[in-house]
C-alpha cells in the first residue's frame, strides 16, 4: 500500500515537472496509469484481515513493552525502542536472531553453559514432534518485584 502511494506521489511529481501539466491533471493521468497495476493486487487484500494484524502487531508491541519496562526495570523509550524493532523488522515470531543482534536490540544475552545446551537440545527432542506447540508460563510478577527492591 505505501509503495503503491509512493509511485502515484512520484508519477504526479514527475507529470507536473516534465509534462507541463497542472496537479488536478497529472493526479487523473498518474491514477489511470497505476489503477491497472494495482488494483489486482490491492483488491485481494481484506480490510478486517488487514487491521487484526495490525492490532495483534501492536498489542505485542505492548506487552513487549510493558514486560521491559515493569520487570526488567527499562526506560520508556529503550524498551518501545526494541519492542517496535523486534516487532517491526522481523517477518514472523519465529523469526530466529543470533545472540550479538540480541545483544544490538539491548537485549540480556547470555551464551548457554554445556550443561544448559544439553537441556535445550533434551526439550527440543521432546517437543519436536507437537504441532506447533506453544506453552504458556504463570509469572508471578509481584515476587519479581519484590526481589528487584531487595537488590537495590
């Protein structure tokens, strides 16, 4: 969509530049131009699709954020900072970082004892065969807290 508002922008720029024609003019030739370009793809696109991923992006964006900032003791700004990234430049959750990009995000970023790595490769085992698991964790967020004021 931006790219398609990109080129109609550029194409009356250019028509009102070099054509020698008035804005009204050039924005009626630079639609009928890209209309036939565009429209079979921008028609496939839902609206409502569309906007429920815009939302879900922005509700993680918000945990995110909230996550950085209520447990990890983050600024406002450094965490919207990464969160908009991870959210943002990176195609799906899945999407795999190595550990030195982690560590450019801000991220805590430790490499994994051996003693760690043989755990990880065990539960990998385990879980390689579920379809697309997902676990979910209970954090008790108050305990969190709590041990932050104790170490201060």
């Amino acid at each position: 969509m931006d790219r398609s508002i990109e080129a109609l922008n550029r194409s009356v720029d250019n028509l009102i530049r070099y054509g020698d024609l008035n804005i009204s003019d050039s924005f009626h030739l630079s639609t009928n131009i890209l209309e036939p370009i565009t429209k079979p793809i921008l028609s496939k696109i839902d609206p409502m699709v569309l906007g429920d991923y815009a939302r879900a992006r922005e509700v993680g964006l918000k945990y995110g954020v909230r996550i950085l900032m209520d447990l990890q003791g983050w600024s406002s700004k450094d965490a919207n900072d990464t969160c908009r990234a991870l959210t943002y430049n990176y195609p799906t959750h899945g999407f795999k970082i190595r550990s030195t990009e982690a560590k450019k995000l801000g991220l805590n970023v430790q490499d994994p004892s051996k003693a760690e790595l043989n755990f990880m490769h065990s539960l990998y085992d385990i879980f390689k065969s579920y379809k697309d698991f997902q676990g979910f964790i209970y954090v008790d967020t108050e305990s969190i807290k709590k041990n932050k004021l104790k170490r201060k």
